[in-house]
C-alpha cells in the first residue's frame, strides 16, 4: 500500500489566491492533482489543509469519490508540520511507503506517478523521484524506512535533507514530463502555465 499526501496548506503568500482552487481548464489545481494520483492507480489520496481550509476541504467534497481530508492547525510552522499531519494519517501496518507531492505541482501526468511506482516495487530505493538531467521533481516517493526520520527532522530544513541523503540512481527516474518540474508560486508562472496547456 503507497498512500499520497498532498500538501495544500499554504497560505499562497506570492499567488495571492489560494492555489488550490486555481483553475486549470475545467479542473482546479487540487482536483487535477487528485485525479492524477487516482488516473495512475492510488487509491488512498491524502489532502492536508490548513489556510482557506474549509473552502479547500468543500471543494474536495465535491469529488467522487472525495479524498481524505486531514487539517494541518500548524500549517504556519512549515511544511514539515504539514508532512507529519498527513504521515499521522496514513501510516498504518501494510503501508511500505508514500507519495509526497505539492499543490504547486498540479501538472504532473499519471504516466509520471506510475513510473515512480514502478521504479520503487523494481529497486525498493529508499527514495524514488522524477528526474531530468539535473532537475529533479514530483512526486517524490519516501519509503516507510525512511519515516522515523521525517518525524524527527528539523522544521526548519523539512524533508529535504532526508530525501537528498537517500535519493540515488536507483531510485532516480528520467521522465520526459515538464509537469513534474513545473512549480507554480506567482501570477507570471500561473499565466504562462494555463497557456502551455
């Protein structure tokens, strides 16, 4: 069982909107990002809410079936308390790893989502992650062993630490999608994505 959390409790500070509920043609951020993860075969998608958490919380309501919905009250702490919300509730026996992702990052395609799958049930890296030369992108798959050591990071560095000290070729998957490295923070990034697409 590989769960994904979706962080979506920003405030959006640099859009000025709350980004998951942008739209994107007849989707929003939030729900396309849903509805990749569910394209792609996972079935237990995890939103974690903190800003503009009941109007995120309604719209996700409105999907079918809805994911589950966890609230982040510390959202304003950092991402990592937003990390550890959504590994509070997804870990349970049978679970081997998860999926992490962000709401910045709705574009990612689900042929994407699968080839981290399968690279992961192939190699069992302890980190699997989208790359293309350089770059590297989402989601980023962390494997259970891998979970003491998110509870126990520092809030003011994360996760990313964590994942760069375990990423290696293994785990590293060369795709060709730009969505996977396509973070959408500003105005100037939302206009020239919506008109990529």
């Amino acid at each position: 069982m590989i769960p994904a959390l979706v962080l979506a409790a920003g405030k959006s500070t640099r859009m000025g909107r709350t980004k998951a509920l942008l739209p994107l043609g007849d989707e929003t951020f939030i729900s396309r990002i849903v509805g990749t993860f569910r394209a792609a075969g996972v079935e237990d998608v995890v939103v974690v809410v903190g800003h503009d958490s009941e109007r995120v919380a309604a719209a996700l309501d409105r999907l079918d079936p809805p994911p589950r919905v966890v609230l982040n009250p510390d959202y304003e702490s950092g991402q990592l308390s937003s990390i550890l919300a959504g590994l509070r509730a997804i870990d349970r026996p049978g679970v081997t790893a998860l999926l992490l992702t962000l709401v910045d990052v709705p574009l990612v395609s689900a042929d994407t989502v699968r080839a981290v799958l399968m690279r992961y049930r192939a190699e069992a890296a302890p980190v699997v992650r989208p790359v293309n030369g350089s770059r590297h992108g989402h989601p980023v798959l962390i494997g259970r062993q891998l979970f003491p050591l998110l509870r126990a990071a520092d809030p003011a560095t994360g996760a990313k630490p964590i994942v760069r000290a375990h990423a290696s070729a293994a785990g590293d998957v060369e795709v060709a999608d730009e969505g996977s490295f396509t973070d959408i923070d500003t105005p100037a990034e939302y206009a020239a994505a919506t008109a990529r697409m």
